[in-house]
C-alpha cells in the first residue's frame, strides 16, 4: 500500500488480475461440471437406444459375438472389436474400411 493507506494503482490492478483470473477459473469449472452432468443425462437418456429410430436395443448373440440390435428397426451396434472378430482378420476390403475409421 501506499503512504497514504490507499493502495496504488499498481495493487489495484494486481488484485484486480486476481479477481478476475478466480472468477475465469470458477466460470470454466462450472462450465465443465454443467458438461459432465449434461454428458451424464443425455448417457442416461440414450443408453442401448437405437441411433435409427430410439427404441431399446437387445443384446443378441450372433455367431459367437454379444451385439446390440434393435427389435423395432433391426438396427445393430457393434462395440469396438466386434466387426473384426465377426469379419475375421482377412486382409482385403473389411480392412481397408476398417483403416478409414482407426485415428
């Protein structure tokens, strides 16, 4: 502070600074938690629902491998590994299609 008992400009700047970097800081974790627990509600809201047309899916066996697929559309959703194991591991047009959707 100075002499006077009042703080310079300098301070008040600083602490000005401060505030505001306290307050980004609270807004992006409140922005983060509302993301999380919208994540949270809509993972709720569609889990084993059909991307197509929103009925439950059912976990059906076909040829050895647990899928999902929709009783309404027949839809089907494969979780990560399963074309493989249901397409084999050939070479040739399933990998190639394959190699477009791995990062």
């Amino acid at each position: 502070m100075s002499q006077m008992g009042k703080p310079s400009h300098e301070e008040e700047e600083y602490f000005a600074k401060v505030e505001m970097e306290k307050r980004q800081n609270l807004a992006e974790k409140l922005k983060e938690n509302m993301a999380s627990e919208e994540l949270d509600k809509l993972k709720a809201l569609h889990w084993h629902h059909c991307a197509n047309c929103g009925f439950e899916m059912h976990s059906v066996v076909f040829k050895g491998v647990t899928i999902e697929k929709c009783p309404h559309c027949g839809g089907i959703f494969l979780d990560p590994g399963e074309l493989e194991q249901l397409a084999g591991k050939e070479g040739g047009f399933i990998s190639a299609v394959l190699s477009i959707f791995k990062t």
